[in-house]
C-alpha cells in the first residue's frame, strides 16, 4: 500500500461469479476410430468497487467448441488430433490446435512427438484495473489505471519423447525433450497519468503484452524396483528460457530434481520418503530465492476392518531447515498431521 495509506485498513474486496453451460459427446467408429466433440457457455460476473471504480458487474462472455480425434492409423501408430475455438467478449477469438503422434517401436518402447498452440486471455483486473485512493473527492492517487489495449498471451509448444516399459527388469524411463515459444507474455509496466491527475503521485500501472520469449529443457523420470514391495523413482528436469530479462530468464531453476522411495513393509505397513531439491529461482516482484530442498516421511498402516480398508498415516513435511513459501514474508516450516481414511 502506498504512502501515505501504510497502517490503514482498506477494503479490496468484491463478489465475483460463474455461470456455465456445457455438452460433450464421444463417437467411436470400430476399434480404430473415436472422436470426442463438444461446447461451453460461461459468462463471468464481477463487482468490486476498490478494485474496479465501479459499482457496476463486469461481465465476460466465452464460447468455446472443442474436438478431439483418436485414429489407431495401424497396430504401431496411434494419432491424436484437435483443436478448440474459443471466443470472449473481453479479448476476442483464438483458435488453439493439438497434433500428436505416438510410434509403438516394440511392445515396450514408444516414441512420441507433439505441437499444440493455447492462449491465455487476459484476467478481468489486468485488462480493466482501476484503483483509486480519495479522500472527500480529491484523488490522491491511482496506483493501477488499465488502459485496456492488453490481449491473450500464446504458447506454442513442440515435445519429442520417449517411453521404455522394462517390467520384466524392474524398469521404466519416460524422457521428453520440449520447446516453448511465449508470444505476448503479460506484464505490469509504469508508466504517467496526465499532470495534474492526481495530488500525492501521478504514477501508475498498466498491464501489456511486453515480452516474447522460448522456454526449452529436458524432463525425465526414471522408476525402478530394486527389490521386493520398493520402488525407486528419480526425476530431473532442466530449463532453460531464453529471454533478455534477467527477471524472466531466472524465473525457473536450471535444475529441479526429485527422489522417492517407496517400501510396502508386512502386516500392511508402507513407507514413503521423498526429497525434492527445487533449485535457486526468481519470482517476479520477490527477488531471489535461496535453494529450496525439502524432505517428506509417510509411514501408514492398512487393514481391513469389516468390509472396510482402513489407512492410519503420520506425515512429517520438511524435515530440513524452513524455506520461502513465494512470498518472503512466508515460510514453509516442519509440519507434521495424521489422516484417516475409510474406503467402503
């Protein structure tokens, strides 16, 4: 909150609503053929004088009609493809397609390669924020003015993968090497109100489309059952973004690595522990992060009570020291909870 308003209590609250309507319906022709097809109505209602200068609703409409396609083109290739249009009354129409094939190589490989396009309109308060601070009608100062000229973000998106099912090793590799191209990525910019505007500051905020940038990286996850009732999983994934804002290029670690153990143990008991190390990264607004690392323990116990399977599980979060939750101001301390769990 700007000076001088520090220490005062504001209300930024509102209503907000969803009205929805949809259909959906799947086809299938033989054994090689199935189509899924449908459309959405949704109009979203919002109030909020603080946040908006009004006491009218804004009201957005959608229009949406999707499609899916699902052909065994032969016993080794499968084919995906479709698409969905989609129409607002806030920012227009886009028309997102999807294509996917998957190559069965042998009974335990398969390879796959993908592109898919999608779009994020822009939320009600980026296209249409105004916040205001008066006092006996004098405007002191408005500190977010959208002028409106924001349009929907796009993301097109180009996968290569890989599947390895080894069950008679105890084995399975799933990898996927991706590319991300952002167009039109949303951003709050400053920027002046005419002179005179407002007493205290003339400064205020708007949201545009300011950036185009690539996100490309690796992904793999790794399983493996070492011996009898374990399992063993380690994922990785780097990332590299490609973007001349040191803000946007550190906004994901380079490396993220994830470890699981998973021990089924007799009279029905089960361990879990997971380590995950989330790098170093930084979110916009927040500043760096320092690493992240975390470790969970699980033990649970089931039985069969009746005809019931009852679990009993004690959770212990973040064994390691506390680390920042977003926010700098929270923390994600140890935590430990029980949970029961009674499945009829």
């Amino acid at each position: 909150m700007p000076p001088p308003f520090n220490g005062a209590t504001i209300d930024f609250g509102g209503r907000a609503s969803n009205d929805t309507v949809s259909v959906q319906h799947t086809l299938r022709r033989g054994a090689d053929l199935r189509m899924v097809w449908g459309g959405e109505w949704r109009r979203e209602r919002v109030v909020s004088r603080p946040l908006y200068n009004t006491a009218e609703p804004l009201l957005i409409d959608f229009q949406r009609l999707f499609g899916n396609l699902e052909w065994h083109a032969s016993s080794a290739v499968v084919l995906n493809a479709g698409a969905m249009a989609e129409h607002s009354s806030q920012s227009g129409s886009s028309l997102a397609p999807r294509l996917m094939a998957n190559w069965h190589v042998t009974p335990s490989q398969t390879l796959r390669l993908g592109v898919s396009k999608a779009f994020r309109p822009p939320s009600t308060f980026e296209k249409s924020a105004d916040v205001r601070y008066e006092v006996l009608g004098t405007l002191l100062q408005a500190t977010n003015v959208s002028r409106g000229s924001v349009m929907p973000e796009s993301v097109v998106a180009t996968e290569l993968g890989y599947l390895g099912d080894f069950s008679r090793l105890g084995l399975w590799l799933d990898v996927r090497v991706f590319d991300e191209r952002i167009k039109g990525f949303v951003r709050p910019l400053n920027y002046a109100l005419p002179p005179g505007t407002a007493l205290l500051s003339n400064q205020s905020i708007d949201y545009v489309n300011a950036e185009d940038f690539s996100i490309h990286g690796l992904e793999y996850e790794f399983k493996w059952q070492p011996w009898s009732g374990a399992q063993l999983r380690l994922g990785q994934a780097r990332v590299i973004i490609g973007s001349n804002d040191l803000g946007t290029r550190s906004a994901a670690a380079p490396l993220t690595t994830s470890v699981a153990l998973m021990q089924k143990l007799p009279a029905g008991w089960d361990l879990t522990l997971l380590h995950h190390d989330g790098g170093t990264r930084n979110l916009l607004g927040f500043g760096n992060l320092s690493k992240m690392q975390r470790t969970d323990l699980r033990v649970a116990n089931t039985q069969r009570i009746g005809p019931a399977r009852v679990e009993l599980a004690l959770t212990l979060q973040n064994l390691g020291a506390d680390y920042q939750d977003y926010d700098p101001r929270f923390l994600f301390r140890q935590r430990a909870f029980a949970s029961l769990r009674v499945d009829h």
